[in-house]
C-alpha cells in the first residue's frame, strides 16, 4: 500500500472515492477475495485517524471486524411510554460498539502489506466518464481511470422530492468522564425517551465504557435541524438530571446528520459508476442505522464481482434493479415508508410506537425485524402490536402514492 507522498499511476482497476465507512469496508473485502490482486486506489480528502463517529449494531454472529469491538452487551435499557422501563436482555444477540478510530487502523493495517492498493490524499472534484465512455474521477492533482469501475461514497443526494417521505436522524454526542462512579458498563441505554418530545421522535442513549466513562448521544427524528446550542442544552439537562452527574469532563464531541428517506436512490448513475454507502442508499430509512446493512451489502457486492471476475458489464447485467431510473419497491421498504409517514406526519407518538414494540414482542425479535432478517407472517405479528389506526392511515397513503409514482 501507498500513501500520498509517492507516486501513483493514472489508471486501476477499481477507484473508491471516499474512505469512510463504506469505501475502507469495500477495500478490505476485496483485498480478502479473489479480487485480492486487482489494482485498487482509494481517494479521500484526508488521512481518517481521529474518533469521529461511533457505531452500534447488533447480530448472533461474529463479524470482521470483532477484535475491535470496544464494547458489548447482552441487554439494553428501554425508557419510554406507559411507565415502561426495562432492561431487556437481547437472547441470541450482542449490542455492539466500535469507534471508527479502531475501525480506520483496523482497515490500514488490512491492507498495508498490498503493493496494488493506493490511498490518495486529495480533493475530488468530480466522477464522470470520459471520451472512451470509461469512468474517472478528477481531483486537484490530477484526473484517475478506472478500467471498470469508480465506487462513489461522497455523492449527497439533496432529498427535496416532495413525493416521499423525507426526514432526518440528527444527533449530538459527548464522551464524558467523571471521578467517581456513573455507570453500569454491563448495562447500555439504548433508548430513553425521557426527554421533551416537541412533537417529534427524540431520545438519549448512553453507552457507558467503564464506570467512570460514557457516550452520551442526543438524537432527533425529524425534518429540521436544531441550533448547535440546543443539543448542548439538552446534554447538559439531561446528564445533570436523568443521570444525576454534577461534575464531568467532555472528552470527546461527535455530531451527525443522516438522511431517512424513501426517495429512490440510483445505484448506477453511469456506466462504471457504483455508489455505495449513504451515497447508495444503505442507510435503512425508518432508523438511520447503517452499518450491519452497510457490511452486508458490500459482502455481497464483491461476491457478485467475484462472479463476473471483476467486469463492470458482467457484474451491471445481474443487477438491472440497480439501473438509471428503475425502481421496483418491496415489502420491508414498504414497512419503511409507512413508519416514516406515520413519524413524518406525527399520526401518533413515536414514543408509543417503540414502547408497543419493545414491549409487547421479544427485544430479539424486534431486533431481528430492524435488520430485516424476519419472515412475511413474523412482519405481520409484529405490526399488529402497533397502533393499528394511524398505520392503516399511512399505509393508504403510501400504497397510494407509490402506485401513481409507479403507473405516472
């Protein structure tokens, strides 16, 4: 592998622009498979080292990326409606934590020793084709072709089509540390919704590192942004009361914006061009959460470039969903929509939504439906233990909606 200070050819096999989550994730399953030679440069505007953001997921199984794990829990805390507060345990599952420093080492370290992988510190300006219909991307110091094909990650869909459902997941987070002992490091909060709703869906999680440290995240669905200062004011109120800490110290700060959308997201935009990650609509749009879809995914993407050896029109022919303009909804996205009208439109407390689920099925099942692991009749069971009016509402409009989108 080669970094920046040395000299790179003008053309690969395969360019990832962006290394973040999706575009180091794709990089390492390639360097793993029988891809594992092809001629690989990875673009980003800077070299990832800093903890800029921190994921949790849940699964049964081991994963990749297991030796980094920062934490894991057998259980959840769950604050909500009705008086109901629980610890849940999760049976088959894990509640996991990895920050993205470990994460971004972990994949440097991967693919260190690979002489065909190349990361390029250096500004995209743009992912195009150029006169021999083959993809490019050009930067400031210069203009990359890919023989197949350019991964794009850095692509930012607007999501101002009033057609669907558009909504947000904005959070403001704080690693604190105290003197003294604040925390259960065996027992995470992943939902309290303990807070002022304003109409919206709005909760904390606190996922404590030891007794004496924790993420403490501020989380909103919905299609405003707040002021930089209301997320500070609603950390603070809620470490000084809910978690009764006087005196702490701000270790770490991490905020975000993730787009929950049911807008169709192009996949190929142009020929041998991929969008990946956010960019490719991995981020499951009723809860934001995105790196077990992310992995999954990107697992499956290299199997089917193994299959067509790495040829762009191969692997472009066994994915005709994923062409320019098409787009043919399924169930779960169905499921997506209509949970994103009923919060959109704040048909009934989101608050109440999540306490039904949590509360009247079994934390793993409810997991499992999240991932989109559960069957046609266990999606029926589970739905029937929410509010059914305002669902059936949503899902009219919904239905009717993407019928004329369809038919239009």
């Amino acid at each position: 592998m080669s970094t920046a200070s040395e000299s790179y050819s003008s053309t690969y096999d395969f360019i990832i622009a962006g290394g973040g989550l999706a575009g180091l994730s794709l990089a390492y399953y390639l360097s793993q498979s029988s891809l594992e030679n092809a001629k690989i440069l990875i673009i980003d505007q800077s070299e990832k080292k800093e903890n800029d953001k921190t994921w949790c997921f849940w699964e049964a199984q081991p994963n990749a990326f297991d030796e980094i794990v920062r934490q894991k829990w057998n259980g959840v805390w769950f604050h909500g409606s009705r008086n109901f507060s629980q610890f849940l345990p999760i049976d088959e599952y894990q509640y996991k934590l990895i920050r993205s420093a470990d994460f971004y080492q972990f994949i440097y370290k991967a693919i260190s020793r690979k002489n065909n992988i190349n990361i390029l510190i250096d500004s995209i300006l743009s992912i195009e084709k150029d006169i021999d219909n083959k993809p490019q991307v050009k930067t400031v110091k210069g203009i990359y072709k890919a023989s197949q094909i350019v991964f794009d990650s850095t692509f930012r869909s607007p999501y101002t089509d009033t057609q669907y459902s558009q909504m947000l997941q904005h959070f403001k987070g704080w690693v604190i540390e105290t003197d003294e002992p604040s925390f259960d490091e065996t027992k995470p909060t992943m939902f309290d919704f303990n807070v002022e709703q304003n109409d919206e869906c709005r909760f904390v999680y606190v996922l404590p590192y030891s007794k004496t440290k924790a993420l403490v995240e501020y989380t909103i669905f919905s299609d405003n942004l707040l002021e930089d200062s209301v997320y500070d004011n609603e950390l603070k109120d809620y470490i000084t009361h809910q978690l009764k800490i006087a005196h702490y110290r701000i270790e770490e700060v991490e905020k975000g914006v993730i787009p929950m959308s049911d807008e169709p997201c192009i996949q190929i935009p142009d020929h041998g061009i991929v969008r990946i990650g956010t960019s490719g609509g991995y981020v499951k749009a009723s809860t934001g959460y995105s790196f077990t879809r992310t992995q999954r995914i990107l697992k499956n993407l290299v199997r089917d470039l193994e299959q067509a050896k790495g040829n762009f029109d191969s692997f472009e022919k066994e994915k005709k969903v994923w062409r320019k303009d098409t787009y043919i909804p399924n169930w779960k996205a169905l499921l997506d929509s209509i949970l994103l009208d009923v919060m959109l439109k704040n048909r009934h407390s989101s608050k109440d939504i999540f306490t039904c689920l949590f509360s009247k099925n079994r934390p793993a099942q409810i997991l499992k439906f999240l991932d989109e692991d559960t069957s046609l009749l266990e999606d029926l069971a589970i739905m029937h233990t929410v509010p059914i009016i305002p669902f059936l509402k949503s899902a009219f409009v919904v239905i009717f909606r993407k019928i004329w989108l369809f038919l239009r």
